[in-house]
C-alpha cells in the first residue's frame, strides 16, 4: 500500500505564492507518476501538474508557467510551487501518484483559497 500525506495550503490574496508539500509511504516502488490533481466545487478533478519516473514534468496549461513541481519518486516527496495565484486556482488540491497494477492512490486533500 501507498500512503500519501499532504500539507500545505490555505487563503492566500491573488498574485500571492503557496507552497504544497506531499511525502508518499508504504510500497513507494511501484509509483511511476507522482503529482497534484485539483478540484473546485462543481468541477472535475483534474491534473495540475504530474512528474514521471524519468523525471520528465507535464503542466496544465492553466498553471504553466506559473507553478512548479518538483522532488519526485525517488525522494518519495513532492512539492508544489504556486505563484501568481489566481482566484480560479480556488480548488482542493490532492496529491495524486499512479500505483503499478493498482491505479491510483489520493492524498487527503488540502484546500487553496484564493481571494481577489
């Protein structure tokens, strides 16, 4: 099993910086993408930004730019820089990573709030 404990996050003014922290345990071998996915209320979860086991990084388009993610499988962390927050960043924000053979593993969640 994988476990995955998020901190981080908050209310921040727009155009303010947060940073999300996530530290994966358990059976961390078998990760091969670890990242953030967020939802805002009556929305989708979707994929924020997301780092492989080769290291290679993948962004929304909303957030290039923007935010960065980094550490990795390796570290068994991942972070999430986010700059230049916008309100529409409002989201809960989950530390995701895809399990080999099990799918995907979710973190607690963490809520952003961005104010205008």
């Amino acid at each position: 099993q994988v476990q995955l404990v998020e901190s981080g996050g908050g209310l921040v003014q727009s155009g303010g910086s947060l940073r999300l922290s996530c530290a994966a345990s358990g059976n961390t071998k078998r990760i091969n993408h670890i990242g953030w996915y967020r939802q805002a209320p009556g929305k989708q979860r979707e994929l924020v930004a997301e780092i492989s086991s080769d290291s290679t990084s993948n962004y929304a388009d909303s957030v290039q730019g923007r935010f960065t993610i980094s550490g990795g499988i390796a570290e068994n962390m991942v972070y999430l820089q986010m700059n230049n927050l916008k309100p529409e960043d409002t989201a809960v924000y989950y530390c995701s990573a895809h399990v080999l053979y099990y799918g995907y593993k979710w973190g607690q969640g963490t809520q952003v709030t961005v104010s205008t």
